[in-house]
C-alpha cells in the first residue's frame, strides 16, 4: 500500500491509501468532485531544485577540461 495525495477543489489536499497496482483516483471520495494527485508517498520521488548547488563552474572547480570558470554547467549536465 501506498499513501497517495490528492488535491480536491473543494475539500482540499487528502490522503488516500492505494495498492500500488490501482489507478489514480479521478473522484473525490467525500464529494464526488474532481481531484488531481500531487505526490506518492513514500516511494522516495523528491523533486529537487535544478541549478542550485554545484552547477556551474567556479574557480576553484573548473569544468569543461578548460582552467579556469566558464559560467556554464559542467559539461554533459
Ligand atoms: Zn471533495
């Protein structure tokens, strides 16, 4: 089982325990409504934030085979 979230216009963000094989929910439980899903729980899926640390050369880490800083994300990332 796994605890889905799913987003309801009118009730809100609820969670909804599933097995892993069902389909998401299309239906709010409580109102009928529409809802979409957010995120899964518990499955280890993070989002993480592009371009923030490490990204782009500095001098003291040059990239790109080249000496020194060229301002761009390391080579084939
Ligand atoms: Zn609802």
């Amino acid at each position: 089982m796994l605890t889905y979230v799913y987003e309801c216009a009118r009730c809100g963000t609820f969670e909804q325990r599933q097995p892993i094989s069902d389909p998401a929910l299309g239906r709010c439980p409580t109102c009928g409504g529409e809802v979409r899903r957010l995120i899964a729980g518990g499955t280890g899926f993070l989002v993480k934030d592009r371009g923030s640390r490490g990204s782009h050369c500095d001098r003291a880490t040059p990239c790109c085979g080249r000496e020194t800083r060229c301002d761009r994300p390391p080579c084939g990332k």
